[in-house]
C-alpha cells in the first residue's frame, strides 16, 4: 500500500495549484485555439486574396502578351513600311552593296539609277538659274515646272541650294550653307522662283564656277543643274579647262560634282546661225555635262503643259 506522508494542509495547497495551473493552461488553450481560429481565417482570406492576385495577374500578363504582341506587330509593321519608304527613296538615288557588287559582273553601260535618263545619286543638289529677261519673259512658268519637278525626283537630300548664273543666292541667309531639306524650304524655293529678279549676264559660268568652288567636298556627292537658255561668253574650252579645274577626279574616275543642264530654247525660235547664243549654251553645256557625270536635257518648246 501506497500513501502520502505530508501535512493535510500541504496536499491541498498542492491541489490547488494544480488546479490554478490547469486552469491556467486551459485557459492559454483557449486563446491559442481562438487565435489559430483568426489566424485560420486570416490565412483563408489571404489564400483567398491571393487566388484572385493570382487570377489577375494571369489577366494582366494575357494582357501584356497581347499588348507586346500588338506593339511587336505595329512596331514591325512600321519598321518594314520605314524600310520600304527608305528602300524607294534610296533606289532613286543610290546604287546598293548589291547592286554594286553585281555591276562588277556585267558591262559598266548597264548600270546607273537614273530617272528620265538622269543620274540621280546625289546627297546634295545646287540649281543654277539663268534670271535673264529673255528666261524670264519666255520661259518662267517652264522653270518653275522643271525646279519642282527635279526636287521630286529627289524624295530626301542633305542640303539645297539656289544660285543664279551670276552666283548670286536666292536666300542671301544661306549664302556658302546648305538649305536644309524640308517640305518647307522646297515650298519657299518654288514660291520666291516666281517673283526671283537677279542680274543676269546670260552666261551660266559664274554661277557654276561659284557653286563648285564653295561647296566642293571629298565627302559630298552633289549634283549641279543649270537651268538656262544662252551662253553669251567668249570661248567654250576655257570653260571646259576650269570647270576640270576645280571639279577633280576622284581616285574612282568620277568627280564629286555631277553637272547636269536643261536647255530652254528661247533663242533657238527666232535666231540661226553659229553665232546664235543658245545653240551655243547647248554645246557648252553637252560638253560639259559629259565630261562630268551628268546629263544635258534639251526642250522642244518653252511653253508649260501641267
């Protein structure tokens, strides 16, 4: 037999502290099993919260999917239309790589871009005018015709400038610069052509002189259209001599500066003979346009058919 050896009041002191401490635990049970309740809760809600983050980022990344599908597919369709647009501007202008590769293999005669027989891969383009009475009074509407012609046949270019056979600029702002190539300065050259009035000594030497020597560069290719109906100088190989001069050849047979001329024939319609200044512009201007890459155009009329 087993019994306690202890004092009566001891074993009951005992037992109530048992009991307060069982009490206690039951107590703190209590609250840990109502705080897993709220944590439960708590945890169901967040679970809950984040079932529908979830839900709406898989919505927001669809999202974001068709977003950079659609920007991808407006960006490519926006880059190959840049392409395309650079693509026909350039086959205006330039031989490419290709191109240039491929004419290694066939006659050199095949080969250059031209429009209306005209090279036209310049970066840069300078239109001598002739401003004489005898271009203004017969052939002014024609000119402008031609000058907005010849600027459409170039989609984008570096620079422009506008001198008349003297070498005087149409825009004294941009004397010895380049225009910059706008929309705008296209509109304002065609708009002051019109009512433009230099001093003319009806020979297109001075201004061709003048553009070559101020805007020659080894870097530049620049093409030179002289607008014009009369040559009224002495001698044509001197001319011939100075123009070679200044419009070197590169180390490739070419010259940085392509000459190319349209021929009025305002002269031609009333006066025959060798002395008759505009039979002698075209020679002039034949001659040089061959000897320096260029083209010579001439009309068969002054009158302008829009």
């Amino acid at each position: 037999m087993l019994s306690k050896f202890a004092e009566p009041i001891i074993i009951e002191e005992v037992r109530a502290d048992l009991q307060l401490e069982v009490q206690r635990l039951e107590e703190e049970l209590h609250e840990i099993r109502g705080e897993t309740t709220v944590l439960n809760r708590d945890l169901v809600a967040k679970k809950k919260q984040l079932s529908e983050e979830q839900k709406r980022l898989a919505r927001l990344q669809g999202d974001l999917s068709d977003i950079k599908g659609e920007f991808a597919a407006s960006n490519q369709y926006a880059e190959v239309q840049n392409i395309i647009e650079g693509k026909l501007a350039r086959a205006l202008q330039e031989l490419t790589e290709e191109m240039q590769r491929l004419l290694k293999k066939i006659p050199r005669k095949v080969a250059r871009p031209s429009v209306g027989g005209i090279p036209v891969d310049s970066e840069y383009i300078i239109f001598i005018i002739d401003t004489s009475g005898s271009m203004q009074r017969n052939a002014w509407p024609l000119v402008q015709k031609k000058l907005a012609e010849t600027l459409e046949v170039y989609p984008r270019v570096k620079g422009i400038q506008v001198m008349n056979d003297m070498g005087i600029y149409m825009f004294s702002q941009y004397r010895g610069k380049w225009i910059p190539d706008t929309p705008g300065r296209r509109r304002a050259i065609i708009s002051n052509l019109s009512t433009w009035r230099s001093f003319s000594n009806s020979s297109p030497v001075e201004g061709i002189t003048a553009a070559i020597r101020t805007f020659y560069a080894q870097d530049k290719k620049i093409s030179l259209y002289v607008f014009g109906d009369e040559f009224s100088g002495q001698a044509i190989q001197p001319v011939i001599d100075q123009v070679d001069r200044i419009n070197k050849v590169t180390s490739d047979g070419t010259r940085r500066v392509r000459i190319h001329a349209v021929g009025f024939p305002v002269l031609l319609q009333d006066r025959f003979g060798p002395g008759n200044t505009g039979e002698r512009f075209a020679t002039l201007m034949r001659l040089l346009c061959h000897k320096n890459g260029g083209t010579f155009v001439g009309l068969n009329s002054t009158i302008s058919i829009r």
